[in-house]
C-alpha cells in the first residue's frame, strides 16, 4: 500500500515542486547566510554564497572577501587569537576543514577542493603527559592568489603556497610550494613549473 501510494505521488508532487526549484535554493543560501553570519565574530559580506549549512566553532575569528563561496559541511575553527583571512573569490568545496590556532590566509581567486583539510598546528608529545593534554605547536599557513588545491589535500602548519600554484589530489604538503608550480604526492613534491612550460 505504501509503495504504491509513494509511486502515485511522487511524480505529482515532483512536478508541483520542480518550479520552486529555484526559490529552494535561494531560501538555502538565505538561512546558511544568516546561521553563518551569526555564528562569526564578524557578520559575512552579502556577495558571499553558500551552498549550505557551515560550521563554526571556537573564536570565530573569520574574514571573508567578497564574492566568496561556500559549498555544504565547510567547517571553521579558530583558538585564541588566530584569524582565517579568506580573499575575494575563493571557492572552498563540499566538507573543507581549516583550522587555525596562528593564522591561515587564503589569497584571492584560490579553489580549494572538496573535503581538504588545511591546519596550522600539530600536537605535541611528552612521555610525561597524554597527548590530549601536551598542547600544540602552531605556525601560519599562507596559501597565495589563484591556487588550485584539489580534493582531499592535507595542508600542514607553516607551509606557504605561492600564487598560481596547484597541488595535486589527495597531496599531503608539508613544506613551501614556489608561485607556479604543480606538486603531487604524500609528501608533495614538484612535477612542472609554468615557468619551465614551452
């Protein structure tokens, strides 16, 4: 009975709802917005658009440019006095997790991939104490303008990207990568320059 009514109604109301298609997503962006902005230490520009739901959690120490844009399940932390600077027109994918405990920066027109993690700050250890409770070590991470990252990438803490780099899916970077240049690989390494390109 029940399959049969899904069966009977669905295309119905499909039909009924396909339309509002639009204005779905527009009341999507507008409550994302809104949750977003109320969650950060400072209110987001209107030219941002995201996609969905973010999460914000710690000092809610974030800057966004204008005309940047959020895809669904971003999350954003930031402890003590640490900021995330984000430029004008960066793109962060579905699931991006950067946390800062010094600063992350984010240059503008930079597309970082879907479920990247960028942290700028490691763990320490002592045999004395658990790990939990040994604290970290934290250093700024510097991404440049026109960066591409692609999906899965792990940026460490105190690595700068320089502009119009781009790193490889699923790279893990642990140290600089020069303006230009395509790394891949756990850790990541160069493969090409657009400077050595014919």
């Amino acid at each position: 009975m029940k399959r049969g009514l899904k069966s009977a109604l669905s295309p119905a109301l499909g039909a009924l709802l396909r339309p509002a298609r639009g204005l779905r997503r527009g009341i999507t962006r507008i409550c994302a917005h809104a949750l977003l902005s109320a969650d950060l230490a400072e209110p987001a520009p209107a030219s941002l658009v995201i996609e969905g739901r973010a999460f914000v959690d710690g000092t809610a120490n974030i800057r966004f440019g204008e005309n940047v844009m959020l895809y669904a399940d971003v999350h954003l932390e930031t402890r003590h006095d640490a900021l995330i600077q984000i430029g004008d027109g960066v793109v962060l994918s579905r699931g991006v997790h950067i946390v800062a405990m010094a600063a992350v920066t984010i240059g503008a027109g930079t597309m970082i991939g879907e479920y990247s993690s960028i942290r700028d700050a490691n763990h320490q250890r002592s045999s004395e104490i658990t790990i939990r409770d040994a604290g970290h070590i934290a250093r700024p991470i510097v991404i440049g303008k026109e960066v591409w990252i692609g999906r899965g990438v792990t940026v460490l803490g105190g690595v700068t990207i320089g502009d119009g780099a781009t790193v490889g899916a699923n790279a893990v970077v642990t140290r600089d990568v020069p303006p230009g240049t395509t790394v891949v690989g756990i850790p990541a390494a160069p493969i090409r320059s657009r400077t050595s390109l014919s």
